[in-house]
C-alpha cells in the first residue's frame, strides 16, 4: 500500500507520527530515507514522544543506534555511515527486530535485510514543503486507516 503526505509544518510532522505511533507495535520496523534535514529524526524525536518515551532523542549518527523505553523497547539506529552490508550484519540487525520498534535512518544499506513488513517511510522536499511517501503491508489489516 502506497500513501503520501504533505507536512507544511513541523505541527503536521508531529501530528503524522501521533498518528502512526499507536499503529505501531514490537516487532515493526520503520525505515526512513531522505536527504540530510530532511526531518526523519525530528519525525523520530516526535514518534518516541507517542510511544512513551521521557528522555532526550538524539541522531545516533556517530555511536550507530540508541536504545529507548516507552511503551515498549524502541531501537533508533542511524546507517549513514556504513559502508558495507557486513558492517550492517556485525550491528546484529536481524535481533534487534523481534522485541522492539527499530527505526532506521539511512536504511539502503540493508535493504536487502529488513523484513517483508517494513514500513518505508520516505521524506522529500518539495518546492519548501515536505512530502512524505508511505510505502507498506501493514495497513491492510488495520482498523480505518489513521493515514488517509
């Protein structure tokens, strides 16, 4: 199922991941791409708020992934600096999926590795207004779709 979205502002942003947040649940898996500012971790920061988390979220673009406690585990791992999918498999991603939320920024590297049921979330600019393209198997089996 394909979506999109248009976020004007930082509001719609946050509105988008209120809304996306109480769909979610362990074992899902968002991957989000886009250009550098393109707002996949200020959408991350404001994701974690719904899902309970109380402490500060910060871009793990230098230790890899941070690790948070909401209403469940939730794994943000950024990949922009890898540079091969060995280094992505060394990272242990294939278990950190089952018991958690992960988010991943910079996901091309392990394309090849997420699960059938990745949430693809793509961010993008548009004549200054952000466009967000949902891609995803999960909304099927939702109740009415929180997205439309």
């Amino acid at each position: 199922m394909l979506k999109e979205r248009i976020l004007k502002t930082e509001n719609d942003t946050t509105q988008f991941a209120k809304e996306l947040a109480p769909i979610l649940k362990k074992g899902d898996v968002l991957a989000l791409y886009g250009e550098l500012g393109a707002g996949k971790t200020f959408f991350t920061q404001k994701l974690c708020k719904f899902l309970g988390v109380k402490e500060n979220v910060s871009s793990p673009s230098y230790v890899l992934m941070n690790e948070y406690m909401g209403t469940c585990t939730i794994r943000h791992l950024d990949l922009y600096r890898l540079d091969a999918a060995e280094e992505v498999l060394e990272l242990g991603l294939y278990d950190l999926y089952e018991d958690a939320i992960t988010v991943i920024e910079w996901p091309e590297i392990a394309d090849g590795m997420l699960p059938e049921n990745t949430i693809h979330i793509y961010f993008e600019f548009i004549d200054q207004i952000r466009k967000v393209t949902i891609k995803s198997v999960l909304f099927p089996n939702s109740p009415p779709d929180p997205l439309s």
